[in-house]
C-alpha cells in the first residue's frame, strides 16, 4: 500500500510500504476514508533528523474496519469510525479517569514508535476497543470534515478550555489561528464564554474565528499584545487564556493576558525546556495546566453537537488533497497557505 513517509526536515515523500496485518488480538486494521495533516506534524518537517527508513506520518483518521483481532468485543468489520491521534485500552486507571494519553498500555500514532501513521490507505490500531469510536453515519456522510476533526483539533481545542476552566460568563482569550485555535473558539463559546478574545494576524483564519464566535482580535505580539488584551477585556485580563501555539512568547503572553487567579490551557505542544514566567503565574495566583489532550474521551460529548449541527469545526479545513499530493499539502501548511489539509486516500 501507499504511505507518508518523512525522511528528514522538508523531506516528505509517499511510498509503497508493506500492507499493514494484525500483529495483536487486541487489534484492528482500518482502510482510511480521511486523513490529515496537523499543525504538530510541522515541527518535525522543520526540524526531524535524517531517518533512514524514513517515519510514516499522519494521526488522524477516519475509516472503516476491514478486520478485527480475535480479543477485539466492540467492533466489527464495515464500521465507520473515528481514529484518535493515541491508542489506549480504555480499561486502565487514567482511562477511567478519562486521561487516555496517559494509558498505561498506549501510544501515539505516527511518532516513529510501535504505531504506523494514518496518511496512509491502511493502518493497524492497537488496543481497538478503547481506541476506536464507532460513529452513527456512513463513510461519505456530508459530516465527515467535522467529524474528522474528533481525532484531533476539537477535542484538543475543548481540551484547551476545559483546562482553562472556561465557563459561562467568562473572559476567554485564545492564542494562536492555527486549526486548533479555532477550535478553542468553538469550545469555549459551547462553553459558554461571554467574551472571546482571538490573537492571529492572518485574515482569513480572523474571518473564520469570528464566524466561530470570537467578540474580538488582537493582531499584536508580545508586551503590546499583553496592553492590548488588558484593554479590551476591562483592564485586569481573562479569566482563561487557551495557548495553542507551543513557543516559550506564546506561554509568556498567555501569563501575561491572565487575571489574577485565572487559568491557562496549554496544549501546543511546548517547545522550551522550563516553563517561562513563573513568577508572575505564582504571585498572581495562576493555573497552569493541559498537555496532550485525552481526544478520545470526549468524543462522545462533542458528537452531538457535530451530528445536529450545532457546532462546524470541520470549516478548517480549506485544502483536500490525494494521497499523492500529501509533500504539497505539507508545504501548503507551513507557508502558511492553508489552515488545515484534508487528506482523501
């Protein structure tokens, strides 16, 4: 079959790999319907070192089951489903405790580790029954954009509010227009924000926020982006601040734009070695919490609203793109000219 491979920084290629089979009787070989490429997956095509064999890429997916280890109860062949960007058994203590990305017997999709990437025709899914979710609607469902964005994107953007501790009434800033940004903005809004305040300066990414929900945009960076902020939230800052960027200024402007006893969601993830501004997080009182959202536990609660359109996070994706094509939706990506890429095998 046909597979996204990554051989070093800017080096992305699809090539013929071996069909993916089950190795273990908890798991399940799905074909993709839909992948993607996520902000994340830039980071390693700016800065991954050579790898010989090349990583196979790609965390996201929806697609339908083809075969079933013999331990697997849950599923059964011809089932749509939802991939998320990690596997977990579903029965461990931090699954009970709806911490997925901390399950004692999981991993992560497309990292190189024992799971193979899902921009791909194929992929084997570890641990299936805790991993997958079976949704109500065929694979060409008009739905299916949105509820790609199950895998990833929106329940990391609601896992960025729930660490905020957004609630009704609330002053939200959200940091950074990424597909995940946006994504905060529909979450806290479903929330129940009564201001949500979008720093981004790219226009059509602005455009999309407001048809979100966003109330307001701040375009400056750094100290002035911290005055900015202040100003239009009423002087003392945001209750909740949802940083989904990653970099050291990003978390530093986050400190920055928090009211005293505020919280901070971060689920970019972090690329600094110690958490900056601890000092003014500590004499203010602040919250500082997130990491890699638990995706998979939240899916049930977020579908509804995908299903009765209440919600439309899947209007992040502005470029579909073949197998084949997937080194141009990268480069698309991380020029800048496309929020998010649909992947179609």
């Amino acid at each position: 079959m046909r597979a996204t491979l990554m051989y070093r920084a800017g080096d992305v290629r699809v090539a013929q790999v071996p069909d993916p089979r089950l190795i273990e009787p908890t798991d399940a070989l799905i074909i993709v319907n839909a992948a993607c490429i996520c902000g994340s997956d830039l980071w390693p095509y700016k800065e991954l070192e050579p790898v010989a064999n090349g990583r196979r890429m790609g965390h996201e997916a929806i697609g339908t089951v083809e075969a079933v280890g013999q331990e697997v109860r849950t599923l059964k062949t011809g089932q749509v489903v939802v991939m998320p960007f990690a596997y977990s058994d579903g029965t461990c203590d931090f699954c009970h405790d709806g911490l997925n990305t901390s399950c004692v017997r999981g991993g992560f999709f497309g990292v190189g580790g024992v799971a193979d990437g899902a921009q791909a025709e194929a992929v084997r899914v570890p641990q299936a029954d805790g991993t997958l979710f079976p949704l109500p609607v065929s694979a060409d469902n008009a739905l299916m954009p949105s509820l790609l964005t199950l895998s990833d994107v929106m329940g990391t953007g609601h896992h960025a509010a729930v660490s905020a501790r957004v609630d009704r009434g609330k002053k939200v800033a959200v940091i950074g227009d990424g597909a995940v940004g946006l994504c905060g903005v529909i979450a806290a809004r479903r929330l129940g924000a009564e201001q949500v305040i979008i720093l981004g300066r790219h226009p059509e990414r602005i455009a999309l926020a407001k048809a979100f929900g966003a109330t307001d945009v701040v375009t400056e960076r750094g100290e002035e982006a911290v005055e900015r902020v202040r100003k239009v939230s009423g002087g003392f800052g945001v209750h909740s601040v949802l940083e989904c960027v990653g970099t050291e200024q990003a978390l530093l402007t986050a400190v920055g734009i928090a009211r005293a006893g505020g919280a901070v969601g971060r689920v970019g993830v972090p690329h600094y070695e110690t958490i900056p501004a601890a000092q003014p997080a500590f004499y203010n009182n602040l919250t500082v919490s997130g990491g890699p959202a638990p995706v998979r536990a939240y899916m049930e609660e977020l579908l509804p609203d995908i299903v009765e359109g209440r919600i439309q996070p899947g209007r992040v994706f502005d470029l579909v793109i073949k197998l084949d094509d997937v080194p141009n939706g990268y480069r698309a990506m991380y020029e800048r000219k496309s929020i998010k890429v649909m992947v179609k095998p």
